[in-house]
C-alpha cells in the first residue's frame, strides 16, 4: 500500500483491525508478541503445544483472542492449522513466528533426533506456514512476516550447533522470502533478540554471573527487557516498514555491535 509523504505517524504505526498469526505464544517473546499485538488493536491467534498456558495467556489480556494448541513440528499438521487461523478472524495480514527450542547439546552429542525437531521447528515450520499465508497476502497485495532470528545467525555459541545452524538458515530465510514475495506487497524481516530472560534462556539467568557478563558485552551495558521489543514489532508490521524487507533486525543492546 503507497502512503502519502503526508501520512501521520500515528497512521503509519497503526495496526488496528489487522489479523496476526503468532506461534510460541504461550511464553517469553512470543506470549510478549501477541499480548502487544493485542493490547494494539490486532485480532491475534495464539498457537503453542500447552493447551493450559495458552488458555493462561488468552485470559489475561483484555481482548479478543483465538487459540490453537498444536505441535509445529508436525508438518503434515501445518493445513489443518492454517485453517484453524483463518476460520476464526479470516487469513492473518501478519504471522510471527516466534516459536522455537534450543538443545543446547554440544556437537558430540547431537543426535539425528534432535537435529530434525530443531530444524522442523525453527526453520521449517515458520518457511511453510508462511507459504500458506502468503497466498491471501499475495491477494490482498499486503503482508507483514516476522521471523526470530537469533543472536547465533551471526555466531557460534558453546552447545548451540543444531541451534545456530536453524537460526543462521531463519536469516537467509528471511532474505529468500523477502525476494519471493515482496513484489506482492508482502515484507519479510526478522528479529535477532539479544538476551531476554525466557523459558529458552533460562540456563542462562539462572547464573548471575553469566547473566551479567552477557550484559556487560552490550553497547547499552544491560540485557533485555520484554518492552524493548515493542517498537520492533510495532514498526515490522505496519505500513511504517512498508520498503524495509529482507532484514535481520538485531534487537540486542549493541552486542553484536561490540
């Protein structure tokens, strides 16, 4: 959609009456997505494993949600949860896929079985769905995808090689969609999160001492808060983002930047 040079800001960011699909919404950043999301005016689908949580995070927001409990890494499952999304408010004009799981296994210990639910999860899960919702965005010519990169896209940590290879694969991703689909008014970027205090770093808060480390290897000297990615995800799915498509969007205090 073209915007005047005379828009308002408050039209460029808004988000009201828009649909977004969110996956991992029962914890961390991805529960913070759609309650933002939410909070904001957007019709919101929240999909995870946990039934029980995800019922936990639908009541605690003031709005209207839908709910969908079904394992991601189940591919031949991908249909049927699409037509779940779009049964209830219509195809989304937004998916985040924020869900994801990290073994954090050293190279040594990898096994074929672990490999494939990390790749299934983080990679394939996200490319497929969003073929499934590109469609009606191609049709709408407007779209907005979000993918969760990672920190690991650009570097290798200590027990993250089934990991790193699915987020660094999540970035090239991101380009590849961006390349596809953005000629039909659908943008395609991702979130590269620094530190957060999540279900999936937990390992990491856990020590104090690493938890500061890790802060004091930002430019901003503290790691993250759910807050600082309010303005990503605001400026990633609205019209504000309408010619930045393709990017990977460190969301990290400057810690790839030190």
């Amino acid at each position: 959609m073209s915007k005047s040079a005379l828009t308002s800001p408050a039209e460029l960011f808004d988000l009201a009456g828009k649909t977004a699909f969110v996956t991992g919404a029962s914890s961390g950043l991805g529960r913070h997505a759609a309650t933002f999301l939410a909070q904001n005016g957007v019709r919101v689908i929240g999909l995870a494993r946990r039934i029980d949580e995800l019922k936990n995070w639908q009541s605690s927001i003031s709005a209207d949600a839908h709910i969908i409990s079904a394992d991601l890494s189940d591919r031949s499952a991908l249909h049927d949860i699409a037509a779940d999304a779009a049964a209830a408010y219509g195809a989304p004009d937004i998916l985040i896929n924020a869900a994801g799981i990290n073994s954090r296994q050293a190279a040594d210990d990898v096994t074929s079985e672990v490999w494939d639910l990390t790749l299934n999860l983080n990679l394939s899960a996200p490319f497929f769905l969003a073929q499934l919702f590109a469609k009606e965005m191609k049709a709408r010519r407007w779209g907005r995808i979000v993918n969760f990169a990672s920190l690991q896209s650009f570097r290798a940590f200590p027990g993250g090689i089934a990991y790193g290879a699915s987020k660094g694969a999540v970035a090239q991703l991101t380009r590849a969609m961006a390349e596809a689909w953005s000629p039909y008014g659908i943008t395609a970027n991702a979130i590269a999160p620094g530190f957060f205090k999540t279900e999936l770093t937990s390992a990491i808060f856990d020590n104090p001492e690493r938890a500061a480390r890790n802060a004091a290897q930002t430019c901003i000297g503290r790691n993250g808060e759910p807050e600082d990615m309010n303005g990503p995800l605001q400026f990633l799915c609205s019209d504000a983002s309408a010619y930045v498509t393709g990017q990977i969007l460190c969301v990290d205090g400057g810690y790839t930047a030190k």
